[in-house]
C-alpha cells in the first residue's frame, strides 16, 4: 500500500472547521493557537463559529482552510506512519508543504493571508469571473474559450477531473465561452459565487507581489515529495517548490494530472486530510479503485487511522 496525503484548496470552508478536533487533540489546538498569534487575531473564532460572510473573504478564508488543514494533520500523523507523496489543491499545496516539513505554519498562514489580498486586488470586484463546465472534454473547452476570448482573458483555471474544469477571466468573456460550451455539448456551465477569477493571466500582478514575499521565506526540501500543482510533478527540492507557489497563482491547476501521477506512482490510497471531501469525490473519477479516506474531525480522524493501521500504514 502507498498513501497520499491530499489537502483541499477555497471551497472546502465551512462554519465550525476544526473545531471539534481542537476541543479534542492538543496537536490541533496548539496550531489554532499558533496561527491567532501569527495573524494578530482570533482566526479561530472564526472558523469555529463565523460569522459566514466574513469567512467568506478571500483573505480570511485562505489562512481558516490552511490552518485547519494542519490541524487535522497534526492530530492524525502521530497515530500513522509518513505517507509517500504530498499534494494540495491550489491554496492546499501550501498545506501539503507545511506537512512536509519544506515550509512553517508561521510563514505559511502569513503568506497565506497576503496571497488572499493580493489576488483581490489583482482584479476590481465584478471585472473577472469563473464558471465550472460540467460534462465538456478540455480540448473543447479549449476552443471555447480561444473563440469567445474577443481580446479578452479566459482560460481553464482548475482541470479537476474527466468532465469536471473551471474557467476563468474577465466576466463577459467568460459568460461568452460558458454559452459556446454548453452549445457545444456541456451538460452546465454555470458561473460561481467568487470574488476574483483565479489561476488565469489576470492574475499575474497578485503573482509579481506574491513572489517578492516567497523570496523571502526559507524552504526546506518536502519530505515526502510534492506533487505539485502547476506542472503535476514530483517536486523535491524546496526552491522547487517555492517557485510552483509562484507560478500557481496565475496559471492552471492541473489536478486531474496531479492524481493521475500518484497513481502512476503507484499510490492506492488517498486520504483528503482538512474541511470537506470534495477532492475525495474528485479522485473517484480519475483513479478508479483507488481507496479514499478523509481526516476532519475526531470520527473521521478516528476511522482513518484504524484503517491505516489494519493496512499496515502504521
């Protein structure tokens, strides 16, 4: 058996994530503790009880899902043994290589938090958008995009899964290419509450400010390896991984790939570790067969590592 150990990215937050792993494991608690300290406020309090809209805030949502990623891994790694690979979707990479021992939780939930602003700011509320198209292979997707672009920016964002890819760029273009989607067979293609179209060119001055603040944090080398988002490989140097954050930011997330490499690997089992199981679902339909378990709670926490070790994980 091979493991895997995946961290989800924004999407995934909800009111209460990790609370109830903090209330009952002193790991989870102390790396509450520790982001609160780093932040300068009760980042906590807001996961554990909201208020929603506030969550909600891209810069406030992107340390809540880091943190309680971390906290849940906390509280699962004494009980098993070290996976063999590391990955994140989008904002989770930052997690997976907090896990990995290449990046402190300090560093990451600050450059987090700033990751959340810049992107932001990259571009004025209401000018960009993004759009999942369901049930659309990419290379028509594609196409879509290339035709309804008219001199603007859309582009595929998040390659998620056969049938599953979101796009995203300046809001009019991007309605364009969801109707020439769905003209072209899609079973939707509906566009999604978000505040700004991430991991598309439009990004690229929220990258420029990001890099800056990369360059001058310490990365140690992932053990296990990375993953990584941008280019679905396995990363083991930490300058390696730096650079992948960078790149990120403005270019697509390869995650379909990202699976279809640990696979390749030789990984059967997955085990999503943070609020949600949307990866959960998404790795059912790339790595058919494959066993997935979850880590977001104490019950979940509990089931996964008695799996783990009836398989010799531990």
């Amino acid at each position: 058996m091979r493991v895997a150990f995946l961290f989800p990215g924004q999407g995934s937050q909800k009111v209460g994530m990790g609370r109830a792993l903090a209330e009952a494991h002193a790991e989870s608690r102390q790396v509450f503790e520790e982001a609160d300290a780093t932040l300068g406020f009760a980042l906590s309090s807001l996961c554990f009880g909201g208020p929603e809209e506030d969550l909600q805030l891209t810069a406030n949502t992107q340390p809540a899902i880091l943190t309680s990623s971390v906290a849940a891994c906390r509280a699962l790694a004494p009980r098993v043994g070290p996976p063999a690979f590391v990955a994140g979707h989008s904002l989770g990479e930052y997690s997976a290589l907090v896990a990995a021992g290449s990046l402190s939780l300090r560093d990451a939930v600050a450059t987090v938090r700033r990751r959340g602003e810049y992107m932001q700011e990259a571009v004025p509320v209401g000018v960009g958008g993004m759009a999942a198209v369901l049930g659309l292979d990419l290379e028509a997707i594609e196409k879509a995009c290339r035709e309804a672009a008219e001199g603007e920016v859309v582009a595929p964002a998040n390659i998620n899964s056969p049938g599953q890819v979101v796009i995203a760029g300046h809001a009019t273009a991007v309605d364009r290419a969801a109707e020439r989607c769905k003209s072209a067979g899609a079973k939707r293609a509906v566009r999604l509450p978000v505040s700004a179209p991430f991991h598309c060119s439009l990004m690229l001055p929220a990258q420029e400010r990001l890099a800056a603040d990369l360059e001058r944090i310490p990365f140690a080398d992932p053990t296990p390896a990375l993953v990584n988002n941008v280019d679905a490989q396995v990363t083991a140097s930490g300058a390696a991984c730096r650079d992948g954050l960078v790149r990120q930011v403005s270019a697509a997330v390869r995650w379909q790939e990202c699976v279809e490499r640990l696979a390749g690997e030789g990984v059967d089992t997955f085990v999503e570790i943070g609020p949600g199981q949307v990866l959960s679902g998404l790795v059912k339909r790339i790595a058919k067969g494959a066993r997935m378990l979850n880590v977001e709670d104490p019950e979940s926490l509990e089931k996964t590592a008695t799996a783990l070790a009836a398989a010799g994980a531990a």
